[in-house]
C-alpha cells in the first residue's frame, strides 16, 4: 500500500537533507570569528589609549584622571568644617580641649522671682549649653569665666551676676570622658542690644554660636 500524497508532501517539507544541514556550518563558523575580531580590535584600543594617558601622565607629573562611570555624590569633594564659623543654636562645635558644646536655647528675657532689682535699661537672658566630653580618657574642665556674650551695641557680657542663682547655673564643672552635661549661664546685658552672640573661648580658640538673627 502507498502513501498518500499528504503524507509525503510532509515528510519533504519536515524533514531537512544532508546538504541543508551542511549549509549553515559555516555562517555560524564566520560569526564568531568576525565577533572574535572585534573583541581583539577592542581591546588592542583599550591598550594603546591607556598607555598613551599614561606617557601623558609621566610627562606631566601628574596621574590621568577617570571619570567614575557611575557619577554621584563620589565625584564631589568632602569640605572641610570651618570650626571657627559661627553656628546656630543646637549646633554642636568642638573645642581644642575635646569638649562639644552645643547651645540648646536662650531664653530673653529671664523673669526672677524675689526682690531682684534691675535697671530698666537692663535684663536677664539664660543660656543652656550641652556639653559632651569626647575624649576616651580624663575629665575635662570647663567653666564659666570661658563664656562671654556679645551683641551689636559692641558691649560684652560676662556670665553669672551676683544678683541671682539657678540650680544649674555653671560655675566649673568636670565632664567624664564619653559623657555629656546640661549646664545654665546667666547674663545681664542692656535691653536694646540685639544679634547676640555667645563667644567660647578655650585657649587661643574661640567658638561662636549666634543666639540670635544676625543683622
């Protein structure tokens, strides 16, 4: 019995020859040799620029420089902290002496209880300071003969009038290594004296923090 027509139709349709076979052998055979080429041509360029840049580099006495290939924040250089600038109330500052001083508020005016007595030209203002010792070993001493606050009527005030105590008022303190403390200062100064400062002196250093809007 023979088969139908259909049937051989589709073996001759499906089923590839010998020759047909071979005839894709060496197109695949040329298409990696023609990758292959490319690659080495490649890499030939990457060796010829980059001893170029570096006959650059030795003629100049200077490294040649890449650009990172993934950008961002690693291509901007780190400033540096200007400890000397004046800063803002809740702004920590160090000091030579290892101590941190951040000015937490000021409080203008400072209402005293009992029978002080002011000139009405003058007024109290508190100051609290956080102060952190950041060194591993020794106490730190700081006291308040280190605190001085300035305004723009060019007068400067000195801390902890006689008139008045608080509970928390700094007169010397000792911080522990790694530890911190809240410490008040009391200032009398004149009422129409504006942009005050708070100056913190420790040796030949001074920190500024700005209690108030600067003018």
């Amino acid at each position: 019995m023979y088969p139908s027509r259909e049937s051989r139709y589709r073996n001759v349709v499906t089923t590839p020859t010998y020759s047909d076979q071979r005839r894709g052998g060496p197109r695949g055979i040329f298409l990696v040799a023609g990758i292959g080429i490319l690659l080495l041509c490649c890499a030939c360029s990457g060796l010829f620029i980059g001893g170029w840049l570096f006959q650059q580099a030795n003629a100049n006495g200077t490294p040649p420089a890449f650009p990172n290939p993934f950008g961002g924040a690693a291509d901007k250089p780190t400033p540096t902290l200007d400890r000397t600038a004046p800063v803002a109330v809740r702004t920590p500052n160090l000091n030579e002496s290892g101590i941190e001083a951040t000015v937490l508020t000021m409080q203008r005016p400072l209402k005293v209880e009992g029978s002080v007595k002011l000139p009405p030209n003058e007024q109290f203002i508190l100051v609290t300071v956080h102060l952190t010792n950041t060194k591993k070993t020794g106490n730190i001493q700081v006291n308040s003969s280190e605190f001085k606050v300035i305004g723009d009527g060019g007068l400067t005030y000195t801390p902890n009038p006689k008139t008045v105590t608080i509970p928390n008022q700094l007169t010397q303190v000792a911080v522990a290594p790694g530890k911190s403390v809240d410490v008040e200062l009391i200032f009398q100064i004149a009422t129409d004296d504006t942009s005050l400062r708070l100056n913190w002196t420790v040796g030949k250093t001074t920190r500024v923090y700005m209690l108030e809007k600067q003018k």
